[in-house]
C-alpha cells in the first residue's frame, strides 16, 4: 500500500501528521511505501532528513487536483 502524509496547511497548526518513527515502522514491514511532503514535520523541527532515513520518499509538493 503507498501511504502520502501531507504537510499541515492550516495556520497555526505544528503537528505533523506522521512521526518519522511511525514511517520506519511502516516502511520496514516491506508492505507498504511511504511519500511525504516536503516540510511535513517543519512545524514539529523534524526535518524531511528523518523521515527519508525511516524510508521515506520525499516529495516537493502535494499533488493538486
């Protein structure tokens, strides 16, 4: 299953909507991929470094419909 986890949008919310240690675990099962926006976790100081070393593959910006 692919998982996207967003960065938060809406002003002044810090969470981030995935914990990099949620996204390792996800990751390692070998089951599921994981993308992540670009600053997902910036208004928590996790930096998308984290979640690219749990397994994590970065993306720039969210698609738009």
């Amino acid at each position: 299953m692919k998982f996207g986890v967003p960065a938060e949008t809406h002003a002044g919310e810090a969470r981030a909507a995935a914990a990099p240690e949620t996204v390792k675990k996800l990751a390692a099962s070998g089951h599921h991929s994981m993308l992540v926006q670009s600053g997902g976790g910036a208004g928590t100081s996790i930096p998308d470094e984290r979640c690219v070393a749990g397994g994590a593959t970065i993306d720039i910006k969210a698609a738009e419909d």
